[in-house]
C-alpha cells in the first residue's frame, strides 16, 4: 500500500514554521472559498494528515464512524499531528453536525478543511496540492479509500480498503510514517 520514497532514506529535519490565520472556517466549504478561509488558528509546516470519512472513519457506507478510534490513536502517537479534512462531508455538514459527532480530540487537531475545487481528474489530490502549497506544508499524508481521486503511484496516499476502514495495521503504519520523518 505504501509509494512512499520517504521511507527509503532519512530525511533531513526542517524548520518548522507556523502561520497564524486570524478567521475561522465556516462549514460548509463551498465551491470558491478562498484558501485561506479553509484553515482555523495556526498552522504549521510540519506532520499533517489529511482524512477522508466514508470508507476510512467507517467502513462501506455504514456511517457510525467506528474507525474513529484508530485515528485518536495516531494523533496520540504523533503530539505534533495537525489534521486536515479532505473528505465531501466538509461540502455539507455544518459545525454543529462537526462538533456534536467528532470527538474532541479530533475537533482539537483538524485545523483545516481542503478547498473545493472543480479540477478533474483527480480532484481530491489537487484540492490537497493547492492547500499544501498555499499554507507550505511539506510533510503530509493523504488516508482515503478512492484512488480513482488521485494519480496512479502518488506517493502522499496511504489507500485505505474501503470494506474495513481505517484498521490497527493501517494505523500502526500511519505512526511509523510520520515519526520515521521526525527523526
């Protein structure tokens, strides 16, 4: 499941820079926000995962989130962990719906919501791109169950099998990941 070149060698530790946004992202995104209205608080060049929901938090369609706890337990594993949601719920809930399902250690890492972009193919990817470049952000993962979102071999996706969700291994991988890239 892994593309990644980044463990194939140690990389060289970066400074880490933080850039404070002053407005707070209303949900829903909507097509043509700004970037920068996508973002809460500070955000920093270092560890971002950015998720999806359906098929990763839960498996198929069931929609109770009932992986959700594998990814609390990678923001555990990994303190300095921002999160970014890049999944279609950003397009619809509003944040009651966010606050009121979400637990709060999610609430309290996920700093931002991708843009929605009308780019095709592979939107999903591109909406990434655009906010990692716009914010700076140079160590990022992607989890996400549609690949057909993506170009083949990307290396910033880690593919999640949509029938179980987001699983121990997966997590377990997700940690080494990012703690092999603090080293």
């Amino acid at each position: 499941m892994f593309g990644f070149t980044l463990f194939q060698g140690k990389q060289r530790k970066k400074i880490e820079r933080s850039v404070a946004i002053t407005n707070k992202a209303t949900l829903p995104i909507k097509k043509g926000y700004p970037i920068a209205s996508c973002c809460n608080g500070n955000i920093h060049q270092g560890s971002t995962l950015f998720y999806d929901v359906d098929g990763v938090l839960h498996p198929n369609d069931v929609g109770n989130l009932s992986c959700i706890s594998h990814l609390v337990s990678i923001i555990n594993k990994v303190p300095s962990l921002q999160l970014i949601m890049s999944s279609n719920w950003r397009e619809t809930m509003d944040e009651e719906f966010f606050e009121r399902v979400f637990p709060n250690e999610i609430l309290e890492r996920t700093i931002g919501f991708t843009p929605v972009l009308e780019t095709y193919p592979y939107r999903r990817q591109r909406e990434i791109e655009a906010f990692a470049a716009h914010f700076g952000l140079n160590r990022y993962l992607c989890i996400d169950d549609q690949e057909r979102l993506y170009e083949p071999g990307w290396p910033n996706l880690y593919a999640i099998d949509r029938s179980r969700g987001l699983d121990e291994k997966s997590s377990e991988n997700i940690v080494s990941y990012f703690i092999e890239g603090e080293e």
